[in-house]
C-alpha cells in the first residue's frame, strides 16, 4: 500500500476566451475542472499502474469534495482532514492568439490544531502503508520543515519515502534523508544556486552525490525533453527521453514520481525504475490531464528506451 500527502491540492480550470480585456466583461468558452495538485496527480497515475493507494492532506469546501470524488473514482482511498475554506481553483485562460493567462487563488491557510490533527491520522495511516509520497509546496500556516518532520516520523516505522518539491521544502526535507527525491533540472539547480545549463551529465551526477552524501538513498533528477537521471547506491544511470511530439508535459514529473513509487513500493531495482519511469513519463505526455496515461503505450514505449550508466560503483 502507498500513501500519497497533498498539503495543497487544487482545481485546475481552463478556460478559453476570443480576447481577455482588463477592466471589461470577459465571456468565457470551454471551462473545464480537472482535479490538479502533484500529490492528486501521483494518485491517480499510481492507480493506473495498479497500486493500492490512501491519499492524505487537506481539502475544504466544493473543490474539496470534486478534489475527493476524483481520488475515489480511480479507486483510491480518501484520508483528509478538512479545512473550512476551499482547495484553491487555478484558473488558466486561453486566448484566441494561443497566450495563456493564469490567475491563481492563495489556498487556505492551515491552523496549527488542523496541523496537529493531520500529523496524528498521519502517524496511524503509517501503520498501514510501506511507501509515502509527498508531493508539491506547502500551504500557507505549514512550517518549511513539516515534510522533514514527516519524513522523519515514517522512517521510525520503517515507511519507505518519496519527496518532490522545490525551495525551501525540499531543502528542509533534505535533512530527514528520504529515500528518494526527484527535482528536476531547475529546482535541482537552485538547490545549490547553480547554473545546470550547459553542464553534462557528470557534473550533474556530482551534485546528486553531495544530496547523497547528506543521506538521502536515491536521486532522480527529471531533465524535461532531455531524459532522466537516476543516482541511488549501485550507480548512476541516464536514460534518454522518448522522442514523441507532447500534447502536454505539466504533470510528467508526477507521472514519473507514480512510478518511481511503484517500483520502489515493489523492491524493483533501480535502473528499471528509471526505465519505466520514462516510458510512463513519455505516455503522460500523450494525455492532456495529468495523472493519465495509456499503459498500452508505456509497454511499447519501455520498449525504446535506452539507458547509459554514468558511473559505476562496487556494490
Ligand atoms: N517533451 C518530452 N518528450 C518526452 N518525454 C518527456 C518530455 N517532457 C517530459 N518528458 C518526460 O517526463 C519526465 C519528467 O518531466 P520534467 O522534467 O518536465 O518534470 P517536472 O518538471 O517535474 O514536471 P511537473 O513538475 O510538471 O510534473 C522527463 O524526465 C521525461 O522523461
Ligand atoms: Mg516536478
């Protein structure tokens, strides 16, 4: 069993309006809600691959309950505590030009009993997974060490542990020495306020070895288009991304963190993890929502994909 945090899960809407005009009535065409938030999206790929999944955070008011209807349709469990105000809805317009303007709500803020409360189910919800995955920024009210906090607490119970966020959070995080974590370029870039462009794959493989020398197990570092990188104690491995024409690349990261889950979650080492990671990654690409993916293609694209080890340690 797999447990999934969303602190800060979301709706995304989409909307598409011939022209947005400031200060004017906008008409808009074409709304869509679709469950968003990493952690819902992890969810539901985890689910697509087969996992048994209790996905936990908060979530308030009508956005809440789609946000909870979406987790029970794809057939995991709803572990949340809720908050008075509602998830935040994401609004994203698109115009007729094809530019895309976004306004965003702030979220709840989450009171230190509602932190209290969800640190307690927490701590029972251990008792009945062997892997978490924690996913996304924090809400506001929430300390920038919780996930370390957390990370820390599912250690104790010998509870495996994912972590993919950015800033601060992933620097605190850090320090409760997750099992695994997997930034991509950027945020792996402003963890250590460097410049990754243009650097090759060694020199990256050496930023990922002083995350491990810290005490993290694992690093896989997403590199969009370009491929993945995974470093855990056996050795480093690059696998080149699918060349495909992507539909949409938001959420391929949380598609690659479901499966890193997956296998971690079923002791697969870690050069077919990052194998199936890609290739599941690559059929996220195909789908417009988040968290989808045809497992007909992830077969043929596991097929093609071709993995160089970088480094090579005596295990
Ligand atoms: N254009 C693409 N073509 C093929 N594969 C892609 C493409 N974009 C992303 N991928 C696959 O998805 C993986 C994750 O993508 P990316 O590095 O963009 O993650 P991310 O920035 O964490 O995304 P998000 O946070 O939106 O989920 C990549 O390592 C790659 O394997
Ligand atoms: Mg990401």
């Amino acid at each position: 069993m797999i447990l999934t945090v969303s602190l800060n899960p979301a709706v995304d809407r989409t909307a598409a309006v011939d022209s947005l005009t400031p200060g004017c009535v906008n008409r808009l065409k074409n709304v869509k809600d679709y469950p968003g938030g990493k952690g819902i999206n992890v969810t539901r790929a985890l689910r697509l691959l087969g996992a048994d999944v209790i996905a936990t955070g908060f979530t308030g008011g009508y956005t809440g309950e789609f946000i909870e209807k979406a987790v029970r349709d794809c057939g995991a469990e709803c572990a949340f505590v809720k908050t008075a105000s509602p998830v935040r809805t994401n609004l994203n317009v698109i115009s007729a030009d094809g530019s895309v303007t976004e306004i965003l709500e702030p979220g709840p803020v989450i009171e230190a009993d509602l932190i209290f409360k969800f640190q307690n189910g927490f701590d029972e919800l251990l008792d009945r997974v062997n892997t978490v995955v924690f996913s996304g920024s924090l809400p506001e009210g929430v300390p920038a060490d919780f996930y370390g906090r957390l990370i820390r607490m599912a250690k104790e119970k010998g509870v495996r542990t994912i972590l993919d966020c950015s800033g601060e959070a992933l620097r605190e995080g850090i320090k409760a020495c997750p099992d695994l974590i997997k930034p991509n370029i950027k945020e792996l870039s402003d963890l250590y306020c460097k410049n990754t462009d243009g650097r090759d794959i060694e020199d990256i493989v050496r930023l990922t070895e002083k995350i491990r020398d810290e005490g993290v197990g694992a690093v896989c570092v997403s590199m969009g288009e370009k491929g993945m990188l995974l470093v855990d104690e056996t050795g480093g491995y690059f696998g080149e991304a699918i060349k495909l024409e992507p539909k949409n690349t938001v959420g391929c990261g949380d598609a690659a963190v479901a499966s890193l889950a997956y296998s971690f979650d079923k002791g697969i080492p870690g050069e077919d993890a990052l194998r199936s990671a890609i290739a599941v990654s690559a059929a996220n690409t195909q789908e417009i929502e988040s968290g989808k993916f045809c497992t007909q293609l992830v077969a043929e694209y596991l097929k093609l994909v071709k993995v160089n080890h970088t480094i090579h340690k005596e295990v």
